[in-house]
C-alpha cells in the first residue's frame, strides 16, 4: 500500500495512492484522523485502509503532494552512511553520523525545490527514509522492523558553502529537502538489501547504490537512535546518501535552477523535483 498527503482543493488531505488515482481517506476519517501520521498512531485504523475498495478516485492533476509527514515530530539523518561516500569525504569516525532536519526545510513531489540565494553550492543527496509506526524507545535491532510503518524518497539537499564541519546549518534552509511521493508500507518491502537506489539530475544517473551497502543498517540505525531518544508515529529518519555527490566531482556539479532532480528507489518509490532560484 501507498500512502500520500497532499492538497486537495486547497485543503490538506492524505489517502491511498493507485496507478490511476488518490482514494482519499481524509474525507473518510477526517474528523478522527486530521493527517497521515495520526492515523499512523492508530494501527488498527490503518490496517482497516487496506480493505478499503476505491469507488472514487481523486485524479492526480487536482492534487499538489505534500512531504509524505508533512509535520514530524522528529525528522533525524544519518551522514555517512555508505561506504564510497565514506571514501569521498575521508571519513573516519567510527560512530554513527546524526543530525536533525526541520519540518518546514521540507517539500513535496512535483515541487519545487530552492536554492537559497546565500550558496553557490547547493548540492543533491538521494536517499531512503524511513516512517516509524509504532512508540519506539530503546529497541533492539532484531525487533526494530516491527516498529516501521514503511518507507519513502528524500533528496536532502545540502548547501555545502554552510556545511563545513557540521551539519545543521547546511541542512536546514527552507523548501531544501523533498519527500516523497508516497509512504510505502513495509508489507510491500520484504528485504531491502538487494534495492537499487539512484538520483538522477537532467536524466544523467550521478549517484548509484545498493541499499545493501549502507554501513549502518536499518534495524542497527533505529536501535542507536531509539537508545537515547524515544520515537513516535510518523517521525521520519533518512538513511544517508551514496557515493557521487556534487562537491566531490570533479570539476564539482552543483545544482542549478531549473534542474530536474530524480530519486529513484526499487519498489519504494519515484520522487521528482525541479530546482528554483529563492
């Protein structure tokens, strides 16, 4: 199953995204369920959606997507996190990578994605998120799966020129990161290892990997994390960006206004943004 949050006559709105359109859940349990992550909170609820049958669709050219959560309460990222990124910037440090985005730094599918006017290096990095399910706190890896309600696209655009030895300043600027298009639930991705994930910039592939080759896994990530923080439905971790980010290029790409920018995860999803100037 594939759920989206998106806007709908004006209004915001989440449901079951299909080939050929939106079931809208929100005029169904709207008054219960005001977005996607509070029907996350209730598993019951989203377990009744998937034997929802569409007797109306919503057709994709009247809605404008939204970030799959468009208001975690926590949004945290992994650096580093596969092996040639690792070789690309040096890296040494044995410890997990983290910081934090800010819900408002993101965007939706199809949106437009800014560069801010203080960089000239705004860089792309696409990567898987996870959506958690399930009051996660101090998990262990073998159990964490079963607080995952599924999986989707970012592209954590970073503006390196504010980066430096830290994170937070270069992750953080308005409408950087896109999310997106959909939630797909874990039922629907058995094993991620063998997945492919790639970005695309002006349909020239620039990052390629398996997700098998992250250095810290999925499970090892949500019980590092869920030690010392508790985690909630809906919040959102991004996993770390391959090997072949613009800075590190030769001579460095950097993204412009007008670029088209693609991340693309097996069975996971298609996130399509196009670059704007602030």
């Amino acid at each position: 199953m594939k759920l989206a949050s998106y806007l709908f006559a004006g209004k915001p709105g989440y449901g079951v995204m299909l080939e050929e359109g939106i079931i809208d859940l929100s005029a169904r349990f709207g008054n219960k369920y005001p977005d996607l992550k509070s029907l996350l909170n209730d598993s019951a609820a989203l377990a009744r959606v998937s034997q929802i049958q569409a007797d109306s669709l919503i057709s994709f050219d009247l809605i404008e997507f939204l970030p799959v959560i468009p208001n975690p309460n926590k949004i945290l990222c992994v650096g580093m996190n596969y092996k040639e990124k690792r070789k690309e910037f040096s890296a040494t440090e044995n410890a997990m990578t983290l910081f934090t985005r800010f819900s408002d730094s993101q965007i939706g599918h199809l949106q437009n994605v800014i560069k801010p006017a203080y960089t000239n290096q705004f860089d792309y990095e696409g990567e898987l998120a996870i959506i958690i399910g399930k009051p996660c706190y101090r998990v262990k890896a073998d159990d964490a799966f079963h607080y995952i309600a599924g999986y989707s696209c970012y592209m954590d655009g970073s503006v390196r020129d504010w980066q430096y030895e830290w994170f937070t300043a270069g992750k953080n600027w308005l409408k950087t990161g896109a999310f997106g298009p959909c939630l797909t639930t874990i039922d629907e991705v058995p094993d991620l290892d063998g997945l492919t994930i790639q970005t695309i910039l002006n349909n020239q592939r620039v990052q390629h990997d398996f997700l098998g080759n992250m250095v810290y896994k999925v499970p090892n990530i949500i019980e590092y994390i869920s030690t010392f923080t508790p985690l909630a439905p809906g919040d959102v971790i991004i996993t770390g960006s391959p090997g072949g980010v613009g800075k590190k290029r030769n001579p460095p790409l950097f993204l412009q206004a007008g670029d088209k920018l693609e991340v693309i995860i097996d069975n996971i999803g298609h996130l399509t943004n196009t670059i704007a100037n602030e």
